[in-house]
C-alpha cells in the first residue's frame, strides 16, 4: 500500500518494483535531480537523514548472515589465526598444534551451529526460530546451498590438513575423525531437526 508524504511541493511514493524507489511529483512523471533534491532535503528536516539500500527486509537475519559479504573470508581468516596463535605456544609440537586447531574449530562450529538455538533479533515468526539451531535457520532451511556447502567442505578440508602433518598417527587421527564426524553428523540433511534422545530438544 503506496503511502504519500507530501513536502513542498512532491511527492514520496515508496514503490517495491525489483527494489527501486520510485518518486514522483505532482504531475505524475518521472522525478528530475530536482525534485530529488527537495525531497531529500525535506526528508533531513523532517524524517533525518534516509539510508536508502541499507536496511534488510528479511524476517530473520539468522538466515542470511552466512551469504554477508566478506563472512566466508572472515572465517578463513580467524581459522588461520587460531593456527598462528596455537604455533607460537613453544611447547606444541606440529601435529598438537593442528590436531588442536581441528578439534577447537569443530567445537566451536558445533556449539555455534548445532547446539545454540533461536536468534539474538527480535522476529515476527511467533516463535518459530526459538527451536531451530543456526544450521536449521540458514536460509529458510533450504538444503545444499553455497553456505551450507562451505561449512560442510571447510571442516572436511582441515581434517585433511590435520592428518597430514600428523602424519597419520593412530592417536591423532582418531581424535580428528570423531572431532569431524561431529560437526559433518548434523549438516545432513536427515538429521535436520532430528534431537538425538530427546538431547537439546526444548
């Protein structure tokens, strides 16, 4: 429903046509630099500075937070921090350092998307996400998406890392697999909103 704001002399029409505002004076036509500079002044005055573009329509920012811009390198980023960091300890070897550097990742990634639910924003669903991890609350629940194919890889790529410079030694590799197993388990699409046993089910 189109909602007029009339100020000297225009008129703001909001319009949802493939995302653009349209805004139209009073005769109907198209505005010119013009008219958007009265509108726009009229808006700072009146309304304070308007941030076009810049908010989200989305019920639950839950669902898109992993498709944000940057995020997917934020990750990688902190993952080779943590790395760094665990390698500047003097007294880990390079297999501790990386068989720690796996484990620390999945459990984080477990706690965080598997464990934690509902969502820190206030959303209209009446209360459909307060039962729903981060993982089942990733876009809409919709399977085999680009973000949910680089958390499944990601995991999967530092086992493979982890195992090789620790040489495959039966004590890490054990470790590192059932470490994987944990977070790679729940990314199925089976167990998408199975609780095990009843476990983290309210």
């Amino acid at each position: 429903m189109a909602m007029d704001l009339v100020c000297l002399g225009v008129s703001f029409i909001p319009s949802r046509v493939q995302g653009i505002l349209i805004i139209q004076d009073k005769s109907g036509g198209t505005s010119s630099s013009q008219t958007e500079k009265k509108l726009d002044s009229c808006l700072t005055l009146h309304c304070g500075r308007m941030n076009v573009g810049v908010a989200h329509s989305e019920v639950n920012p839950n669902t898109r937070v992993m498709n944000s811009r940057g995020i997917w390198l934020a990750y990688i980023i902190l993952v080779g921090l943590l790395h760094v960091v665990l390698l500047s300890i003097p007294f880990f070897s390079i297999p501790v350092v990386w068989t720690l550097t796996n484990v620390i990742h999945n459990l984080a990634m477990y706690v965080f998307l598997h464990t934690v639910k509902g969502t820190p924003f206030e959303t209209p669903d009446q209360g459909k996400a307060r039962l729903l991890t981060h993982w089942e609350q990733m876009d809409y629940g919709l399977q085999f998406t680009s973000s949910r194919k680089f958390l499944s890889i990601s995991p999967i790529v530092l086992y493979l890392l982890a195992s090789f410079y620790t040489k495959y030694d039966a004590a890490h590799f054990f470790i590192n697999t059932v470490s994987l197993l944990s977070v790679l388990l729940p990314k199925l699409p089976q167990f998408h909103g199975v609780r095990l046993f009843g476990i983290n089910k309210y």
